[in-house]
C-alpha cells in the first residue's frame, strides 16, 4: 500500500471511531423494572375502545344498558341524558280524575302522529218530530192537536204532524197565510187548515164553510154598527193604530194596501146557508191575535 493510501485508511478510522453509538448513555428497556398495571385498567380499556356514541335519541333517552354490562356513552352525553331525566321527573303528574278522551278510529300511520286522521267528526243530524199535544204559548192558538182531530166551533189550535198531502184544496190567501180544506165537496162541519206560520205548524179550525175577509169591509160592517167591541174588534184597532196612525173608530185611510199586506181575517161558518153562528180569527204577521165566536 503506498504512502497516500495509508493516510485515507487512518482518516477512516478515526472518523468511525469518533461517530460511536449514539445510544450509549439511554437506558435499554430491559435493564428497566416494570410495573403490572392494575387489574381493572384492562376492563377500562376495553370499555373505552369498545364504547360507539348512541346517536341522536341516545343521547336525548339515555341508555338503559348503562350499569348492566352494556355500551356507555361518553360523559358529555352522558350529563345531558341525566339532566333531562332530572327536568321530566320534576314535572308535576297528571291529574287522575281527569276523564278520559274517547278512543278514535286508526288514521293510520300520518293519523296518528299529527292528530289529522283520527276518526271523521260527524256533526249531530237534527231531525224535526211533532210535538205531543199540549198547549204552546198563551195564545189562542196555544192548544197543540193530532192531524185530523175535530175541534169545537170556534176554537183554533196548533197541528205540527199535518202532512202535505192532507191539506186538501187550496182555497185562497191573505197576509202570508194560506187556506185548505181536506173535503171542499162536504157540507159538515170539519176540519180546516191554515200555513204558513213561522214556527212551522199548521193552525186547524172546525166549519162547514170558511173564507178569507178583507180589513176595509171589516172597517165598515164595524163602524157601522153600535154593539160592543169584541177581542177581534179591539185586536184590529190595535194593529191599525200602529200601522195607519187612525184613531179607534176611523178608517185606515190610504195605508190599507200596506196594512192588508200583513193582517188576515178568517170568517168561519157552523153550517150552510143562513148560518147564524160564525166565528172571526185574526192573524197579523204570522201570528194569531184573536178568536171569537159570534152567535146571532
């Protein structure tokens, strides 16, 4: 080896030599005691590894594996189960003597979660049945009869089961208020009928024969004569004074068309002929006002 290739080998050697181990002053570990860890640090390791987050209505229930053996939730949810099992547990329980709501017909699934698919509601159907007979009111008319029962002559009474077909012939109108008679070929006395009232029923009246009257030849058979004022007599008075503004005793005047609009006068026979018995109603605005029975 020549001089030259001398010097590079010493210069190599004291390189290395002066690198060394850089471990040389750290303590191996095996010449370090170790120390067991405790019992319960493997369970505790194994929980925490194992542990998966509940999810959204874990954490707002809880867990009711915790303390049994099964997954716990981290101490975050943990807090948040427990506080609100705090809050429900304060709130005040249901009263006991509250009745309870009616069971409901399924409305399947969107039914029973919003409440809109429960049973239909039905609404309560009326249905309009006669009266059993009594008096109604205070009125002439406050007797209530069966269709088709004969009254005394000169009475006049309520008939709320009277079917349209037993009516009869339609034998005129005034004031609103229509007459019938079941048997227009009959000359006995029998019943007759008057509608168009507001409550619905129909009024009935005994005679042989019937007919509407007007106000003005009331008014004049009325003035002209001197005998005493019956509850006919004085229930026109009334209505005129309030409609026409006449004193008792005087014509309507040129208000009549509107009073005759609202007022009927009924005149009613026991029989044919020269009847010498009659009998007056007077009905105002859907209202019986009066009866009497005149004998002659």
């Amino acid at each position: 080896m020549s001089g030259q290739g001398w010097k590079y080998a010493a210069a190599a050697i004291v390189l290395l030599a002066g690198c060394g181990d850089p471990l040389r002053d750290v303590d191996r570990l095996s010449d370090i005691e170790t120390v067991s860890p405790p019992e319960n640090a493997r369970a505790i390791t194994a929980n925490v590894s194992t542990t998966q987050r509940p999810g959204f209505f874990g954490m707002l229930f809880g867990n009711s594996d915790q303390g049994q053996g099964g997954p716990r939730v981290p101490p975050q949810e943990d807090a948040v189960a427990r506080a609100l099992e705090d809050a429900t547990r304060e709130q005040p329980p249901e009263p006991t003597n509250a009745a309870a709501p009616p069971p409901s017909r399924a409305g399947g699934l969107f039914g029973g979660l919003f409440g809109g698919g429960a049973a239909a509601r039905t609404e309560p159907i009326t249905v309009r049945t006669p009266t059993r007979p009594g008096r109604v009111g205070n009125g002439p008319d406050s007797q209530q009869i069966a269709s088709g029962e004969k009254l005394p002559f000169g009475e006049i009474a309520r008939v709320c089961d009277l079917r349209r077909s037993d009516r009869g012939t339609k034998i005129g109108e005034a004031g609103g208020i229509t007459l019938w008679d079941p048997f227009p070929n009959s000359t006995a006395p029998r019943p007759h009928y008057l509608t168009g009232f507001p409550d619905g029923c129909a009024r009935s009246f005994t005679a042989a024969l019937a007919m509407f009257g007007a106000a003005d030849m009331h008014e004049t058979t009325r003035y002209s004569a001197s005998g005493p004022y019956d509850a006919v007599d004085q229930a026109y008075e009334d209505v005129k004074s309030r409609v026409c503004r006449a004193r008792r005793g005087q014509p309507c005047g040129d208000k009549m068309p509107r009073l005759e609009r609202q007022l009927a006068f009924v005149s009613a026979y026991d029989s044919f002929g020269n009847s010498t018995n009659s009998a007056a109603f007077l009905i105002h605005a859907g209202k019986v006002l009066a009866a009497t029975r005149r004998d002659r």
